[in-house]
C-alpha cells in the first residue's frame, strides 16, 4: 500500500469520480495506487498528488506529513536545509508565534 497516497487521499477527502476526474486518472487506476497493487507512472503520479494538494513525495512517503499549503510546505523544506543554529532560530521563532496564536485563541 502506497500509505502517503492513501493518507492524503483520506485527508483531503475528495470524491473518488472527483479525484479521477481532476487527476485525469481512471477510478480502476486510482484504486490499485492506493492498494499498492501497482505503482502509478511519473506523470499520473503528478496528476495525482497536485489534484490532492500535496507533493508527489508526500504520495510516495510512509512518513506523511498532511500540509496541504504547497507555499507553507517548501518553507519548511528550506528549513530542512538550514544549519542547525538557523533551524533552532526558526524553530524558538515558531514556537512563540503558535504559543501567541494559542493564547489569543483561548480568550476569544
């Protein structure tokens, strides 16, 4: 089983005739990726993950990460790259920016 497709499948949770239709990839098809009994081509693979929202390795990956904003997801694949002083930076920096956001959350 392709467990990223079928996480982000479940996630985004689109309509199988939906799903087909904004892949371009027939029902039949979609069900054997998401079972694992065949392996989707490179380019239905594409179709795939962009009608899902998400990245061709988020469909491939055992260790899916559900972020459905692309812009948010590259961000955080930049990060990845830093040394580890700028990740422990961005990192403290998130950390208080999700602590405000909780905090202005729970006395609205």
């Amino acid at each position: 089983m392709l467990w990223g497709f079928y996480y982000c499948s479940r996630i985004t949770n689109p309509r199988d005739q939906e799903l087909a239709e904004k892949s371009q990839v027939n029902n039949k098809s979609l069900s054997r990726y998401e079972l694992g009994s065949s392996i989707p081509p490179a380019d239905a693979l594409k179709n795939i993950a962009d009608a899902l929202g998400v990245s061709s390795d988020a469909l491939l990956n055992d260790e899916t990460v559900a972020i459905k904003d692309k812009e948010l997801l590259k961000k955080f694949e930049a990060i990845q790259e830093m040394s580890e002083e700028d990740k422990a930076l961005v990192t403290r920096f998130l950390d208080l920016t999700i602590r405000d956001f909780n905090a202005r959350k729970a006395y609205k």
